[in-house]
C-alpha cells in the first residue's frame, strides 16, 4: 500500500495505523452497541413492586431517551399513565426467573385501576400458541373467591377460567396492565397492593 | 503507554458516540419498521380484497379465519393511499400476531399510519358498550395523545383532528366539535382500542371497530 512520507511521519511506527485505526473502530462501534444492548436489557424499568417493574414515564413526552428506547424495543405504542399503567415481572416473588417447568399461582386483589388484565408472553414478547388459545386473565374473566381475591394458576396443563396457560420449558414473563389507573397507583405504584407470583411445583 | 493509551480513548469515545447515536436512532428505527410492517400488511390484504393479487386470494395472506375479508371500499381506500391516512382495523389478537411486540388478547385495535404532509385528518371512533380509547404516537414512539370514552364527553364515541406541527390554521368546517391535536412530528400513528372482555362479545365489537376512520378533511 503507498503512504505519503508525511504521514509516515505523522505516525512513527505507522505501518499498522490504517488496520489499527479500522480495528479501533469496528471495536468501538461494536462496544457501544454491546453497551445498549445491555444498559436497555438491565434498565426494565425504575419503580419496583415486588417481581413487577414498570416505568411511569412510559409513552410520555418526558421519557428519557433510554426509557423510550427500551419501549420502542419491549413495548411499541405503550400508553401513557394516565390511560393505562404497564407492569412487567419476569420473575417470582422470591426473584428466580419464571420457569415453563414450574407452576405458579398469581394471587391477589384487583389493583386500583377500573379495569386490568394479566398476560403471559413468550421471551419473545408475542402470545404463547396453545390449544385453548387463552392467553390472558382479566379483571371480567378471573374466577374469585367469596372475597373478591383471586388466584390463577399458571401452569402447561389446565382447566377452567382460574387457568393461565404456561410453556412446557423454558423462560416466559407476564404484563399486568391496569387501565384508566386511579390516583394512589398513578401517585406511586410502587406501594400498590399487586399480585403476588408464587412459585409451586417444578419438574 | 501513551501509544497504548490513545487507541483506547479513542475505542471508548466511538463506543460512547456509537451508543448515543444508536440510543436516539433506535426508536425512530422501531417506529420506522412497525408502520411500514402495518401499511405494508394492509395492502396485501386490500390486494386479495380486490381480486388484483390472484396469489393472495384464497391465501392466509387475508389473516386468521375469524377475520373477514377487507371491505372492498376500504380496500380501495387503502390501494389509493397505499397504506397511509386510513383507518385498519387489525384482526382480533391471537399468538399469530407478530406485528407490534406484547399485543394484548383483551383488545381490539384499528391503526391509522399518518403522514400530514398534505393537511389534517380526521380520525372518528365510536362508542365502546366496553372500553374506547384514542391514542396519538409521533415518529420517536412519544404518546402525545390519549383519550377514552368512559367519560361525559365519550358517549357519542371519539374524534380527533389531527394537524401537523406548528399548524394554526382555523380548524376544517368538517371537523365540527373534534379535539383539535397538534402532532410533533409529520408522521406517526394513531390507535384506536377496543376492549374485548368476553369473547362472546367479539362479533359486536369487530363491527364498531369497523366503524373507525381516518380520512383527510378540508
């Protein structure tokens, strides 16, 4: 390769400037898009309340610039909190990932919102196929006790309108969204009264 | 140490310059593939609709089996403006849908993929026995705008105009007692959804979802 003497010493020791300098940058690129594959994997939201994070800049004109990636790449066209508030748990209560070879129970009291629902989602992020194509419980569907709590059973196999179907293996997460949230959750849904996600048997 | 030194500051200033651009880009990006993913679906299923696309006709191209067919005047509609400024109701969400990411089982959705470089639309949806609500995103995912039916001002469902950025002209005789909303940007999307809480009621909630518009108003 012909190099002008003057840039030969501009950069003693040059012979490997232009390989270096390509490498510098293919590295660097390379790095920075390692750095927001992981800053946006870690950053699931800022407000925890037990295994379900959410976000409350979530659509809003206020959102930083990583939160409004990670919807963009977790949860295209979310709504803002006055409409409806969005929390993800891809763990249990005691933190260990969910797990298609365990069964869980989601058990609790309507949260404060007029309506909500809670669905289950493949690592992918889409609905999971399956024979009874049930997808989600909800405010309208859920079975309850004569206390008005409820308890869906998470599980590959089941039954009846207390049954959320779950993968035979493998990792999956659940979407509570509360819509048209009331005041104390929009206030600080941090200390709101959500469901608990307990872990039962494994195979 | 100093020639050890120099590569790394730079490696480390493209990684911090490539993560930035990357971080600003990337919801642009997402937006960018999610509309045109819907335009480009609405098409095809205008185009079996239609009869123009022996291909398709016949083919699960037109969606699942519980969604019909595209009404040919708004296939035609949607052939016109290939895609943009047209209300597209979705098929009802099953794990068949993949085009936005952690779509909900409980709702129905209609979409308009906007550009209003030619002047407002207007956007109608009607009143949901269950739940209606009306969103507006601009082309960086931002949710400038949502309204729901559940209120006084829902019961005879929703309407929006929407204008382009820094518009002030007086709003179209057309788009009498609209909420008038000025989107940040040329382009987005609007979203209309309806709640299904039983699938019972699926059939008369596919017909008010059927009911959404989104046309240009003069």
């Amino acid at each position: 390769m012909a190099r002008t003497p003057h840039l030969a010493k501009a950069a003693p020791g040059g012979r490997r400037s232009l390989p270096r300098l390509l490498a510098t940058g293919v590295l660097g690129v390379a790095l920075g898009l390692g750095l927001l594959w992981t800053s946006l994997r870690a950053s699931a939201g800022s407000v925890r309340n037990g295994p379900w994070r959410t976000d409350l800049d979530i659509g809003s004109t206020a959102a930083g610039p990583l939160t409004r990636a990670r919807i963009a790449v977790g949860g295209l066209l979310a709504l803002r909190n006055t409409e409806a508030i969005y929390f993800h748990a891809d763990t249990d209560d005691e933190g260990r990932t969910l797990d298609g070879r365990c069964d869980y129970r989601v058990e609790g009291r309507d949260p404060g919102s007029a309506w909500w629902s809670v669905t289950l989602y493949d690592d992918t992020g889409y609905l999971l196929r399956n024979e009874a194509n049930r997808w989600s419980v909800s405010r309208s569907t859920v079975a309850r006790g004569a206390d008005g709590s409820f308890s869906v059973r998470v599980s590959p196999t089941g039954d009846g309108p207390g049954w959320l179907p779950s993968p035979a293996s493998g990792p999956f997460n659940l979407t509570l969204r509360c819509y048209e949230p009331g005041e104390a959750l929009r206030a600080d849904p941090g200390a709101a009264d959500l469901p608990r996600i307990v872990r039962g048997g494994c195979r | 140490m100093r020639s050890l030194l120099r590569p790394l500051l730079a490696l480390l200033a493209i990684a911090a310059a490539t993560w930035l651009v990357a971080l600003h880009a990337l919801p642009l990006f997402v937006m960018r593939v999610a509309t045109s993913r819907i335009r480009s679906g609405a098409v095809a299923e205008a185009r079996a609709a239609a009869g123009t696309d022996a291909a398709a006709s016949g083919s699960p191209a037109a969606g699942p089996a519980n969604h019909r067919r595209m009404d040919p005047e708004l296939a035609a509609r949607v052939l016109e403006r290939d895609g943009w400024n047209v209300a597209i109701p979705a098929p009802p969400t099953t794990s068949d849908s993949r085009t936005i990411v952690r779509p909900s089982p409980d709702l129905l959705y209609a979409a308009c993929v906007y550009d209003l470089s030619a002047g407002p639309l207007l956007v109608r949806a009607p009143h949901a026995p269950t739940y209606l609500s009306l969103s507006a995103f601009a082309e960086n995912t931002d949710n400038y705008f949502a309204a729901n039916d559940r209120g006084p001002d829902g019961t005879e469902g929703l309407s929006l105009l929407l204008v382009p950025p820094g518009d002030s002209s007086p709003a179209p005789a057309g788009a009498a007692g609209a909420t008038r909303v000025e989107s940040p940007s040329l382009r987005g999307i609007v979203l209309a959804r309806f709640r299904v809480d039983h699938p019972d009621r699926l059939p008369e909630l596919v017909a008010l979802q059927r009911r959404v518009t989104c046309d240009p108003v003069r």
